[in-house]
C-alpha cells in the first residue's frame, strides 16, 4: 500500500455552517485559518448549533478576498468580515466553556434571526479571547476556537468506506465534519497513532471524537434523516459508553499544509 496522503482538507468558518474545501491552508495555534472563527449564539449567548437547528447546514459560506459571505435559502448573500475588529465585547457559552467574543452588528443579527426563526446573533473569536483545550487532554495550554473541543479532527476514506459497506445508504464525509481527510490507509489505523507530520507540522492526536445525533442531519437538505450512522457505529464503535468516529488532534508545530502531502506516522 501507499504511504498515508492527506486527501481533503476542509474549514467551517461558522460552527455548525456547511464547509469551504481547499487546497492548502496555514495551520495555527487554534487549528487551520478560518476555521470556527465564527459562531451563532441564541438570546443568552450559549452556542447554536445543528443539534437543536438542523437547518444550519444549509448555510454556505464563501470567502471572497477578507470578507466570508454567506448565503442560504430564501435569504439575500451577507458578508461578514473574515475578522472583526469591533463590535460589543461579550462571554458567550460553548458547552462547558465561557470566553470572550464579538458580537455582530445589527444587520447580521437580523439576517440569522429571520432563517433560523428565533432571537439570535453571530459572534467572532478575537485574537485576545482566551479558550483552552480541555487540560485532561492538552500538551501544555493550547487554545481551541469555536470547535466543540479540539484545533483538529481527521478521518480516513478507508473509515468511512467501511462504515458505509455495514449501511443500507451511503453516509458522505460531511456528515462528521473533519478538518483533514486522508487516504492510503487500513479502516481505523488512525486509531492507533499518536503523532503525525504533515508537511512542517507535527500534531498529536489526543482522543477519539465521539459522535452524537449532529451526524444524523442530511448536509444537503438540513433535515435529520433518521437514526444513521449512530445505530450502526454503536455496534462497533464504542467506547466508555460512547460512540467514536475520527480523532481530534492538537498541533505541537504550525505551518502550512496541502493536499497530496505525505503523512508520516511518529509514533
């Protein structure tokens, strides 16, 4: 077999929003560029994501030169800046986290107010805002932006095509979300490293990432499509009582990464 490549790399510059993929992307401190920088919050600021509003995946970002636009059905393109550098500072909520964020100004909020059908608002992660990777888990104090928990998340195609070979209809890659796609593995060998290099970049994988009923929303209508692929991964891919699929990652060195890449296996 070949040496494991990087095959995909994808960015969701608003949580729970459908994904840009690219090429090649700069890997920071907080994950890849533009990757969860944004974030939709409800009338409390605590996140919103497709657990509670599948129709979130039928937000489509774009980035066009330093501004995101977005669009979604029935609704006119917003553009958003890729970083915001004003706005009312204010704590927001992300599960068990609290950190600092910028809200969006009024037209924003209306425009994400009007397709989800309730009071809410984007939010951006500032450079000063100070969220942490789970200690448990961290190599030091690394810092996490508006993803559930981790900089990172890779998947296998040999994972996937797996699980879709024990289904009735096929699950696309969307469905979990990661950042890195690779191929020329065996299914689940990511399961067994601890260290890659992609490239200049050195990322330790931390903790298999457990999946929950986000994975059941069709990306392409926005609609949960019943209960797979969670009753077919439970049959075989639990863990402490959880269902596992992928692994979360934290870089230990940054640079820039790009498709066709070696990935080499430290350890």
């Amino acid at each position: 077999m070949m040496p494991p490549e990087l095959s995909k790399i994808f960015v969701y510059p608003v949580k729970s929003a459908s994904e840009i993929s690219l090429n090649n992307s700069i890997l920071e401190e907080r994950g890849l560029l533009n990757d969860r920088n944004w974030m939709v919050v409800d009338n409390y600021s605590r996140f919103i994501s497709q657990r509670s509003c599948p129709k979130m995946a039928l937000l489509k970002p774009e980035i066009v030169g330093g501004t995101l636009r977005l669009s979604a059905p029935g609704m006119e393109e917003l553009e958003l800046p890729l970083f915001q550098k004003e706005g009312k500072t204010q704590m927001v909520e992300i599960w068990r986290d609290r950190c600092e964020a910028l809200f969006a100004n009024k037209q924003p909020e209306k425009w994400i107010s009007d397709f989800l059908g309730k009071k809410c608002n984007f939010v951006f992660m500032p450079n000063q805002s100070d969220r942490q990777v789970e200690q448990k888990y961290a190599i030091g104090k690394n810092k996490v932006a508006f993803s559930d928990g981790f900089p990172l998340l890779l998947i296998s195609e040999s994972s996937l095509e797996d699980l879709n070979g024990r289904i009735d209809e096929k699950i696309s890659m969307k469905r979990f979300r990661p950042n890195l796609v690779v191929k020329n593995t065996i299914p689940y060998q990511e399961d067994d490293w601890k260290s890659i290099r992609i490239g200049d970049c050195v990322l330790q994988l931390v903790k298999p990432c457990s999946r929950c009923v986000l994975t059941t929303v069709d990306p392409e209508t926005g609609e949960k499509s019943g209960r797979e692929p969670l009753k077919t991964l439970a049959k075989f891919r639990k863990l402490n009582g959880e269902i596992i699929f992928g692994q979360n990652l934290i870089p230990s060195s940054l640079g820039t990464i790009e498709v066709g890449m070696k990935v080499e296996i430290l350890n």
